[in-house]
C-alpha cells in the first residue's frame, strides 16, 4: 500500500466528481488519518464523536450524510454499528490505479522506503499506539468544540449589538418626532412656565407650585419616567387645581348649626 499514489488517485477522482465538496474531503482525510495509523488494516473501527472532532463537522446530521455519500460514491465501505458502546466499521477501498499497483507487487522490495511514516514508527513502538491515537483525537475533539462554542458566541455578540443598534435609531426617531411635533420635555425657565399658565387663565401661584414640585423631583412624572412635554403636565396640574377647588368645597359642605334646642320636636 502506497498512501502517497493513494491520495494521488483520491484527488483525481474529486475533481471529476461534482457532488464532492470541502466536507467530503476533510472527513475523508480523518478516516485515512485512522487508517494510517492502524497502519492500513480494513475495516477500521471509528467513532462519531471522535471524526466530528478531527474533521471539523458540527452538525451530526451533515456527518451522517457526508458519510453516507462516500459510501455511495465508492470511496468507502461503511458499516454502522447503531450501539453507543461499540465502533462502526468503515473500509477504505484502495485508489491506486491498476497498472500502479501491478508495478507496485512486482518491486516490492525496491519501495520499502515509500512505506507510511507512521507505519514505521509504530512497528518500533508498537507498545504505544493506543496511547498516542487518543491524545490525538481528544485533543482534536477540545478544539473542535471550542470552534463551534466560539462560532455561536460570535453569532450572539451580533445579535445583541444589532439589538443596542436598533434601540438606539428608535431613540433618535422618537426625539426628532416630538421636536417635530413642537412638545417641550423641560421649560427653560420659571417665566416660561408662568406665562404659559397666564395664557391658560391660572395664576402665578399655581404656576409656581407646579415649577417648585417638578423641578425638585428632577421633571419626572411619578417621580420615575422622565417628563416629556411640560406644557401637557402643566394643563393636567391645572385641571386637577380647578377639579379640587377648595372654595367649591366649602359650599358643598353641610352647614350644620351650633346651638340647638332639643325641647323642639322633629
């Protein structure tokens, strides 16, 4: 097996396959990672989780579908195993062409050297391979799911500053409309505010009353919600003033007699 003319005829038959895209070929470069490092024995047993990780898919739904492709397309053989706790099965079929391979059988002794890197190393420290495949893949696995935590993250910050963005265009709409409309949120001063009650038929007092109250409470309505026009707070003061007149309450109240003879009948 010669995994240099492997990848070789595996890009050749990418660029004449229109259904291939860059998630194809980086889930397929994860599978030959595996293979490779079980030094090319088929069928080799992976997991879901671990080949999202090292090629990148965070949509389970777009890995079985890529999978399933590949498969179709002959580039593979997969065999799932639908049990949590065991491995599917998946064969990489061999993409070296025909007369390559017979060249190859024939001067096998002569191309010892072309032999995968990994292969060589494992057969020195075989010992070690399990422990070397999962530091691998768990470390993949971490930064993969930093990727897609991150990817979301970016996606929020974005929405939310378009959210501040908005509300800040419909402050500015809001204020330019009451200019527009002529309303006034705060008088400039105390003579404003009483010539504005002498031309509505109020007295000075009044008009006093009404500037002393708002301006220590900051000209707010409820001692809340900031004031928006003044001169509608001002013909609500007055209107309350003239609804609770003292005077008309004076009249209205029974006149009851402080002497009386109770030798008088009813």
């Amino acid at each position: 097996m010669n995994y240099i003319r492997h990848l070789s005829g595996f890009f050749a038959r990418v660029a004449g396959e229109d259904r291939l895209n860059p998630t194809h070929i980086s889930l397929y470069m994860g599978l030959f990672q595996y293979w490779n490092l079980n030094r090319f024995v088929n069928p080799i047993s992976i997991s879901r989780s671990d080949m999202m990780g090292v090629s990148k898919i965070c949509s389970k739904a777009t890995y079985h579908k890529v999978m399933k492709d590949l498969h179709e397309l002959g580039f593979i053989k997969y065999e799932p195993s639908y049990n949590p706790f065991r491995g599917s099965a998946v064969t990489l079929i061999n993409l070296e062409e025909e007369e390559v391979q017979k060249k190859n059988r024939k001067h096998t002794k002569n191309q010892t050297s072309s032999e995968p890197a990994v292969g060589s190393y494992h057969t020195k420290k075989q010992e070690s391979t399990v422990l070397l495949n999962e530091p691998y893949i768990n470390n993949t696995n971490i930064i993969n799911s930093k990727h897609c935590k991150q990817h979301k993250q970016n996606e929020t910050d974005d929405t939310s500053s378009n959210f501040d963005r908005s509300n800040a265009e419909e402050k500015k709409k809001s204020s330019a409309k009451r200019k527009r409309e002529g309303a006034v949120p705060v008088p400039k001063s105390f003579k404003e505010v009483k010539a504005f009650f002498e031309d509505q038929k109020s007295t000075a007092i009044e008009a006093e009353k009404f500037y002393n109250y708002f301006q220590s409470n900051g000209w707010k309505i409820g001692g809340r919600a900031p004031m928006k026009d003044w001169q509608a707070a001002a013909r609500n003061w007055m209107f309350n003033v003239s609804k609770f007149n003292p005077e008309k309450t004076r009249r209205n109240t029974l006149q009851v007699s402080t002497t009386k003879d109770y030798s008088e009948p009813l």
